[in-house]
C-alpha cells in the first residue's frame, strides 16, 4: 500500500475579526473540462436563445421592480393621507379648545406604532436597515455579505420602509427601492429561494457569481429608475457607484431595464391618480416639477451666467455641510456599534422609538411655536402639479394660524417630504427666512441622528429636502437684502443638488437624475458645476457617507484605481507566500483535513519540481527564485502536518487515525511506489513527496518549487466529496465517475459545506482526481508586475485570486482582495520605505 500522502500547509493564522465572515465573489469563469463540454455542445442557435433569455429576464425585472415601487408609493401615500388627515382635523379642532397636547399624543400614537412595526421587521432581517447601497455597491465590487440579496430581506425592506417613511422619520424611500431592486434582479433569475425553500423550479441558467451580478446591476439602475423617473441616471448610477465590471452589451441590458420600470410604474401610477391609463404623466416615486417663468413675464429668467458664481460657493457650502453630516453620522454609527448594536436586540427597537418620539415632538412644537403665519394672497409666481388633481398652494396647512393664513413651518414638516420639496422649488408665497434657517437646521440635525437607526430608510429625499431649503434661503437673502432678481426655485434645486452631492459625493449619475427629474437641460451645466465643487470641497475632509459606512463595516471595497506612489511595490511585495495547495491526485483523507482546518476558498493545484531546486540560504533569508522569504515566517511543515492529524481524531475510519500514527504507517518498496505512481497517474509525474514530513526538513526542502497547473475552488471539491467522485488507489483515474456542469452548479448559490459531509460513507484511502474540475488557465501575474497593473486586473475582471507565477511556471504566491485593500498597501509601501 502507498504511505500516507503528505499535504503542505502554508499559511497565516485566522483572523478573528467579523470581516473575515465576508467572502468575495468571483465573477471570473472557471473554464474547467465540464464546462468545456458544454460549450462544444454549443452553437449559434443555442446561444440565441440563451441570450434571448437573458433579455427575457432583464424586461421581467424591469417590470418588477416597476410594480414594487408602485407597491411602495401606494401604500405611503395611503398611510401619510389618513394620519394626516386624522391629525389636521384634530389639531384644526383643538387650536380653538386648547386640547393640543391630545393632537400631539395621537401624532405620537400613529409614527410610534409605524416605526415600531419597522424596527420589528429589521430585527427579523437585520441586513434590511438602513438604505442598503453600501451593500449592494459593496456586492457589485465583489464582496458577498451575508442575506444581502434574500427574498426575506426583501420582504422586510420593501416593507419596512412603508412604515419607516408613514412614521414621520426623516428618510426616504428612494435609497430601500435600490435595494430591492437588486434583490430582484439576484433572485428573479434563479428561480429559487434560501428563505423559502419550496420556491425552487428547474431553470437551468444564470447559474453564476457573474450572471448574477450583471442581473443585479440592472435591478439597482431599475431601481433609481423607478425612484427618480430617470432610467439613464440608474444606468449610471449603477456604473458610478455600483458595478466595478462594465461592458457595452451590459449597459444596453441595464438601460433597457431601467426603461422598463420607468414605464411600468408610470403607466399604474397614471392611471391610478388620473384615471387616464397610458397617459404617462407620472415617471417616478419623486418628480421635481416643471421649472418655468410666469407667462408674461419677460423679465423672468431661470438662471444667468452670473448665477453661476453663486452656485460655486452654494457647492463649496454644500461640500462643508456633507462633511459636517458625515463626519456626525460617523461619530453615531461608531457610538452604535460600540454601545447599542452588542446589547440586546429590543435595544435598538427603543432607539428608533426613541428618534420618532424626539422627530415628532420637535416638529409638532417647531410648528406651533415657531412658525409664521403668512397670507395666502401673496403674489404667485406659478402653480405645478404634484399628483393627482394637487398643486402646491392645495397642500399648505393652517395649522395654528386664522383662516386665509397658512403656517409656512408646519407646511414643510406637515407634508410628505415630495411635497415639502415641491413647496419649497415652486411655492407661490414665500418662506421666511427664520423659518428656513429652524427648519435647516432641525432637518439637518435629526436627518443625521435619524440615519443609521435600525429601521429602512433612505438619505436621498431627506438631503434633497435639506438642501432645498439652504437654496432656497439663499434665494431670499439674494432677493429681498441685495435686491437682486432670481429665481427661487432655481436656487432651491442648486442648494439640493450642493448638500446631495457633499454627502454622498456623486457627480456623474446625480448630474443625469436631477436632470431627468427637472425635465430642463438648461440645469444640466450649474446643477454639474455645483456637484464638481461639493465633491472636491467635501473629499478634502471625508469619505462620502456611504463609503464610510462600508469602511465602518470592514469591507473590503477596492477604489477605481490605485495612488501613483503604489507602483513602488511589485507583485512579490504585496502577495500572500503562505500558501494551502493540493495535488493533482489527492486523497480523502488529506482534502477533507485540508477542508476542515483552513477557511480558504481556492487552492493552487501543484506538483513539486524538484528538478528546478534553486533554494539557497543566505543567512536568515530564504531565495527562492528571487523572492526573499524571512525565515521566522515560515511554519513548519511536520508542526502544521501533527495539528491536522489531532484535528482529524473524530474521522470514523480507524484507518485513518493509524495513518496518523507514524508507529503503525505502512511502506512500501520504493520502487514498486514509484512504478506505480508513474502507471496511475501520468502526465503528472513527483505527485507527492517520497518522504513523509520531519522536524529535520530544510528551508529548501519546506519550500521547494511548486509547478503550478490551476486552481479549484472549495465548492468543488466539497462537491466532489460529497458525491464521491474518487478512485481505488489500485485503479486507473480514468475509473473516476464525472460530473456534468449542471451538477457542478446544482447547488449554487448555497454550496454544501465541509462539515455537511458524512465521513463515514467515505474511505480515507480512495484518491481524488482533481485535474477535470480545476481552472487550468486562471488569471496569473508575475513576481515582478507592478500594483497598479496587478489591481487593474483584479478588479476590472473581477477576480478572487490571483496567483503569482514565476517565468518558469512555479507558484511563488497568491493575491487576494485583502492584499489589495488601500490600508494593507500603506503598510506594505511603509516597510517598503523601511527596507529602503
């Protein structure tokens, strides 16, 4: 019998840290023999079709996502209508009774009990908080957090996000209906369900990290689409801030369902609100109206070339004031994940109850006590319609004040906040300036607060809200102190767009969206300017609020491209050398040890060459084909070869444990070994070691070459186990039973883990060919490559590993996203420094 098969472990101890509970996705092909089978039985009418079904699907979510937002506004516009209705005719009654306080106890009773089934439903998926760009722009960079694109996340953020808005909380539904959106495109396609596990019907495609993505892209543009009415700004939103892998085919897939939902959800909507269906009249969930001059007017111009100095500084304002509401919400985020997250979970049902209880107070009392009642015979400038049969002057509110006067404050905080930013872009009266100064700075402060909490909320509206009303009290200033003549509604729209981009920090995409939603051209070059200068004011002092929050959350996000100085480092400098291989043929034994004790999710398919030892000692620094090792980081072998063996005591096959025992291992002649080998399992020749691990190894012989021949994935040989593809060390590979690709992706997305495995239906002693299974032809980089191509690579192909190949076909080491992360270069570029 042969002796036991050594396997080599070169690695680095786990990490500890909840990032490391994140996996990248690899959207990279894997073109192994089976799939090589399929493509021959591939032809031009096939591939036809398989397209054909690809547009199918992109239509169907399109539609889809269509409907939910419909779904969405329906139901918010239901909830908004009654509590404010309810509460209006209470507050009208007992503005003349003095019963106010029980005004403000039912207001209280209304956005407390919404906010409260919110938090309820995050609570059941906790991934459903927040806006969730930061984890599908993490997703589309290549990193899979966990239940991010579930149908019960879905369900709880479409959801949620009803009662969080119904609540009178500051945030929006635009950023939840991004996220649905791509959870439409993820799971649409499949045709399957984790959450619900009889959702599953035999669809044969889009079995892949890279269909999938490509799906979820255009369920994220569908979704800006459905939310702004602007299907090219979600096309570039989603290659702005989402998709780091484009192609032209791609983007007419995602314009196309972008358009899709565009016109789904504005075909419903119109003809629910007008009755008149296939009017199109209503594009998207937020819609800024038509920005024109009073007819007549000939002195009346939206904007001058002279404005544009103005809107410069309103963009470098707006770029301090993002900072400001970064730098706030950073401070919160970590004072959560330090204080209120670790505690138990109805903690942060109490937060949330907590804000809704301060956001509702303050605006009840900001209202009554700061708001100025203004006559509603003011001079008009225009009317433009809202929804429905509405226009801005029907949705002023009295509250408080004497008939034929209206309370401009408890107008901005007693309406929907679509409605509040139409009021403040096209009102016909005007806002005082107290009123839009308490009214910044209350939104401002509890928008801040308000992000983060564990309910579905989106930032989009609550900053467009925030900066409408700094525009707009620019305008007033310019207007009524200097004299000069504007347009407020301009001004308003350049103030959204400033504080917008100073906090999240998009130019490209934000540009279009607002473009779209205006419906005028002509913004198109201050509305660009404006963003440019909030970004650059605002990068000079943060990151834009959802790079922060994916940076709060550990996330390994790759930039667009590296800094200049990065390319001081080479391939070798930044690459992992510990590496966790396995051979050609393989025993059970040794793959389900290597399995068990490692959390990688690749291995190197190697034979040793030890023809091609060049390995020299040179003090206490290992050469190795020109790549320098030191000799404290390199483990040992018969150490890492004795922790396996101990960690392998439970396998049920006492055959196994007596291979553990170097006292009852067995040995054969060598040279019957040797034939026999050389029978089984040419063209592979050296497969294994002719000498079992020892204390007395060398450096040369603990890093001897590796000839590198692919890489496999721990999905497929877990795969490969369970359904016991192997072969009798006493038979040919050829014996070997093969797996189609179908069943090598059956599984996908959620593979069978290592410890699902019933040992005890296998024998330790049989071997597993791995050749057919593995990626013969990865990605490979040289030792000597600089960074900023090595990232160029790696990200724009969206690769998960990356190994190092030296000029004779030897493996030196391998390149993960970790090795390519902004901080883990600083380091390496600091001990390069060091070095020099």
């Amino acid at each position: 019998m042969l002796t036991t098969l050594p396997y080599t472990v070169r690695h680095t101890p786990l990490k500890t840290r909840a990032v490391d509970l994140l996996q990248s996705l690899d959207y990279d092909r894997c073109i192994n023999e089976p799939y090589v089978e399929v493509l021959e039985g591939t032809d031009n009418r096939k591939a036809r079709k398989y397209e054909a079904v690809r547009w199918m699907m992109v239509f169907t979510i399109g539609v889809t996502v269509g409907l939910v937002g419909l779904f969405v506004d329906f139901f918010v516009h239901l909830f908004t209508k009654i509590k404010f209705s309810l509460v209006g005719d209470s507050v009208e009654k007992c503005s003349n009774t003095g019963c106010l306080p029980l005004s403000l106890l039912e207001l209280l009773a209304f956005n407390m009990t919404f906010v409260f089934i919110a938090s309820v439903l995050v609570l059941i998926e906790p991934v459903a908080s927040g806006s969730g760009i930061p984890e599908i722009k993490s997703y589309l960079n290549g990193v899979k957090i966990p239940g991010i694109v579930r149908l019960r996340t879905f369900l709880c953020k479409a959801t949620g996000v009803l009662f969080s808005v119904a609540g009178g909380l500051f945030v929006g539904k635009e950023g939840p209906m991004i996220h649905s959106g791509a959870i439409v495109g993820a799971g649409l396609p499949q045709f399957q369900s984790i959450t619900f596990k009889r959702i599953k019907f035999d669809f044969p495609y889009f079995r892949s990290d890279r269909d999938k993505r490509d799906f979820v892209s255009a369920g994220a543009a569908a979704g800006v689409a459905a939310a702004f009415g602007a299907p090219i700004g979600g096309t570039l939103f989603s290659l702005e801030e989402g998709s780091s892998f484009w192609n032209q085919g791609l983007t007419w897939k995602v314009l196309f369902c972008s358009m899709s939902a565009t016109f789904t959800l504005n075909f419903f909507r119109s003809g629910i609100n007008f009755n008149k269906w296939g009017s199109f009249q209503l594009p998207g969930l937020l819609n800024f109206g038509e920005f024109k001059c009073p007819d007549g007017d000939k002195n009346c111009h939206l904007w001058t070339a002279v404005d544009l100095s103005i809107f410069v500084l309103m963009g470098v304002v707006g770029g301090l004031l993002g900072a400001l509401f970064n730098c706030m919400n950073k401070c919160l985020a970590k004072y959560r994940i330090r204080h209120i997250h670790p505690k138990a979970k109805y903690i942060r049902v109490l937060e949330s109850l907590l804000v809704s209880m301060v956001t509702t107070v303050v605006t009840f009392a900001a209202s009554l006590l700061l708001g100025e009642c203004r006559d509603l015979s003011s001079p008009t400038s225009h009317n433009t319609t809202l929804s429905g049969s509405e226009d801005v002057n029907s949705t002023i509110r009295q509250f408080f004040c004497s008939n034929k006067t209206y309370n401009d404050m408890a107008t901005l905080f007693f309406n929907p906040q679509e409605v509040a930013i139409h009021q403040l872009l096209h009102q016909n009266g005007t806002f005082s300036p107290v009123t839009l100064s308490v009214f910044f700075l209350l939104y401002f402060l509890l928008a801040c607060w308000t992000y983060g909490v564990s309910v579905p909320s989106g930032l989009f509206v609550p900053s467009l809200l925030c900066g409408a009303a700094f525009g707009r009290l620019v305008a007033n200033i310019l207007k009524v102190k200097l004299g000069m003549d504007v347009y407020p509604g301009t001004f308003a729209l350049i103030g959204a767009a400033a504080f917008l981009g100073g906090v999240v920090r998009m130019t490209i995409s934000l540009t279009v969206i607002l473009i779209e939603s205006t419906n005028e051209i002509t913004y198109g070059l201050p509305i660009m300017i404006t963003l440019m200068v909030a970004k650059w004011t605002g990068d000079f002092f943060n990151k834009g609020i959802y790079d922060i929050h994916i940076q709060l959350r550990g996330v390994p996000l790759l930039e667009w491209e590296t800094e200049v100085e990065m390319d001081k480092l080479t391939a070798s400098d930044i690459m992992e050398p510990n590496l966790t291989y396995v051979y050609p043929h393989t025993r059970v034994q040794s793959l389900v040890s290597i399995l068990r004790t490692t959390v990688y999710h690749s291995f190197p398919v190697v034979t040793e060459n030890r023809q091609n030892e060049r390995d020299f000692m040179k003090g206490n620094i290992l050469v190795s084909n020109n790549i320098h090792f030191k000799k404290s980081s390199v483990m040992s072998r018969a150490g890492e070869q004795r922790r396996r063996c101990q960690s392998m005591k439970s396998y049920p096959s006492s055959e196994l444990r007596n291979v553990c025992d170097e006292q009852s291992a067995v040995v054969e002649p060598a040279e019957e070994r040797e034939d026999l080998l050389q029978q089984i399992h040419a063209p592979y020749p050296n497969l294994y070691p002719d000498q079992s691990p020892s204390e007395e190894w060398t450096m040369e012989e603990r890093f001897r070459p590796l000839t590198f021949h692919g890489l496999i994935l721990r999905s497929q040989l877990v795969n490969l186990l369970i359904r016991g593809v192997c072969y009798a060390e006493n038979q040919s590979c050829a014996t070997q039973p093969r797996l189609s690709y179908a069943e090598m992706t059956e599984d996908y997305p959620r593979y069978p883990d290592i410890h699902d495995l019933d040992l005890a239906l296998l024998n330790p002693r049989m071997i597993v060919d791995v050749t057919p299974y593995m990626n013969p032809s990865p990605y490979i980089v040289s030792p000597n490559t600089r960074v900023s191509q090595v990232f160029n690579l790696f990200r724009t192909m969206g690769l998960r590993h990356l190994p190092v190949v030296n000029a004779v076909g030897e493996i030196v080491g391998i390149i993960t996203r970790h090795n390519l992360t902004h901080e883990f270069l600083v380091a390496k570029l600091r001990q390069h420094y060091i070095t020099f």
